[in-house]
C-alpha cells in the first residue's frame, strides 16, 4: 500500500496519564505509528489530552490560590498549553523511531483552533469534568463567575464544561499544505482549542471538543483515503461486557447506525467514534474507517484484527 493518507485518532492509552506515562508512552506508540508509515501511510495525527489538559488546569488554578498575582489559565489556554506538551513528546518520540528505521519524514505540530457555536446545546448542559476537587465555598465561586460544578458526594465539587460539535479547524490550509508536502502533521490534539468568532476575533470559549468528533471531520475535511481510531480494545463489539459479545469485523454505515438504534456503543467511550466515523464516510464515501487497539494496527492491516466500517 503506497501514497495512503490517513487520520490517526490517538486515546488516552498512546499518551498515558502523567507527565512521566506520557514520555514512555509515546515511545511505545511512535513504534505503531512508524508501522503505520512503512505500510505506505502519510499520517495526519491527532490525540486525546483528557488528563493533560486537566492537570494542567489544576497546576494553574493552585498557581493562582498561592501566588495570587498570577491571573487564573482559562481553559482555551490549558488546551493550547497541552497541545504543545503533548505534541512535543509526540513529535520527539516519532521523529526518533522514523529515523531509526532510515526514515527521513519531517514532523510538525501545528496548535490549531477550533470554532464552536455560541449558542450549541452543550453549552447549556456540561458534561465533561475537569480540574481539582473544590471545597463548597470554591465551587460557589465558581458559579458566581458563570461556571458550572457539580457535587460528588464524599469528595467534594468539580467544575464541569461543555463539549460543544466543531465548526471549522481554523488552521486547516496550513494542515492541508504540510500534508500535501508529505509531512507528518499533529494537529487538533484534544479536540483543538475552542474558540468563538466575533467579527474579526477569535476568543477562547469555556469548553472542549470531542477529540473522536475532530477526527472524523479532519479526515472528512482533508479528505484522506482512512480514518484510523486507536483505542483500548482490538475490535468494536457487539453486545459488549455481556456473556454474548461479539467482535464486529466489518460493517457499513448502515449497519453502524442500525447498531446506533439498538444502543450497542456505550455513549462516552465507543458511541463518539461511530458518529466520526459516519461523518467522515458520508463526506468521502470512497474511504474506510479502522477501529481498532494501538497493540493490533500491524496485524489490522493484514486484516487479522480490528472492525473496518465503509459507506
């Protein structure tokens, strides 16, 4: 297979969960992505940063509670802040394999912005947690200052954001040209930095996106021959946890969406990356999507692992 190009949607699992998981982890995952170039692949990466963003937004909320000069980090900057920690290990620890292995590919992180509407539904029902357990005297603060927290009996309030559906990557022609130029690009890393435009402006919105909901549309977007999602298990299943689970190996979006009706994807792990993978392949119905594990992409290109979805 020659001159494919590709998104790869990293998890948590390819970046690990602190700073020292991340550095040993993206060794191991540069080993799969580099398999994935000497298949033919000219990647286009993007990756979760669930825990980096969140640690990151501890780090300077407990910045700010003992230096109290510093000016809290609004969660567009934590993004943006993880974004560049994450690609930097990432970037590193490809460039290191590649050229290991003779290969002269550059790298490139791109920070990249993504609009998101003012007005979209998340925004009035947030879902996704983040940041450090509050007392109840912070967490009341907090929704002074507009934010919502939710309690967690026994252990205390934490502030919860929306995660609002991508418009437009702000910075898709420079992804688009580092690409066309056979470049390796990571961009979009946690969904991109949320951003709301407002006349000329760009300002930073109080949320973060999906990162499975970018990936379909970078893909859909640059229109790449696969979308390619690495998570926890080798295979989507069908009736998953139950004594009946079955790996599904093939499907179409059809399928995918009749399997959507049936509620068999839980709705915060393996639901989002069927609804990726649906967007990517109405946009280029000639592509394909793989789901599989990052310990499996070599045996799923030989077709003995992971769950392929066409139009």
């Amino acid at each position: 297979m020659e001159n494919k190009k590709a998104v790869v949607s990293l998890g948590h699992e390819a970046l690990g969960y602190t700073t020292n998981e991340q550095m040993k982890a993206t060794k191991v995952t540069a080993k799969a992505l580099a398999d994935l170039v000497e298949a033919g692949y000219q990647l286009n990466i993007t990756h979760s940063n669930g825990p980096q963003v969140s640690m990151i937004h501890k780090a300077m909320t407990e910045l700010r509670r003992i230096y109290i000069d510093y000016t809290p980090a609004p969660m567009s900057v934590c993004s943006a802040m993880s974004q560049g920690y994450v690609g930097y290990d990432l970037q590193n620890s490809l460039k290191s394999e590649l050229t290991s292995r003779g290969i002269s590919t550059p790298v490139s992180t791109i920070l990249t912005q993504v609009t998101v509407d003012p007005y979209d539904e998340a925004f009035y029902a947030p879902t996704k947690v983040i940041g450090r357990y509050m007392s109840k005297e912070d967490a009341d603060n907090e929704v002074k200052k507009g934010n919502f927290v939710q309690e967690v009996p026994g252990k205390g309030y934490l502030r919860i954001v929306a995660a609002p559906k991508p418009i437009d990557i702000v910075e898709i022609d420079a992804i688009r040209a580092l690409s066309d130029a056979g470049q390796i690009v990571i961009a979009c890393g946690g969904g991109g930095i949320p951003v709301i435009q407002q006349n000329h402006v760009l300002k930073g919105a109080s949320a973060v996106i999906e990162k499975d909901a970018i990936a379909g549309k970078l893909a859909a977007d640059l229109g790449v021959d696969r979308l390619i999602i690495l998570t926890s298990v080798p295979y989507v299943y069908k009736d998953f946890g139950k004594e009946s689970q079955a790996p599904i190996e093939r499907m179409n979006v059809a399928t995918a969406e009749e399997y959507i009706r049936d509620g068999q994807f839980g709705a915060t792990d393996m639901l989002p990356k069927i609804e990726a993978a649906i967007e990517y392949l109405r946009k280029n119905p000639s592509g394909s999507v793989l789901i599989t594990s990052l310990g499996e992409v070599s045996d799923a290109l030989k077709g003995k692992a992971g769950t392929f979805i066409t139009a």
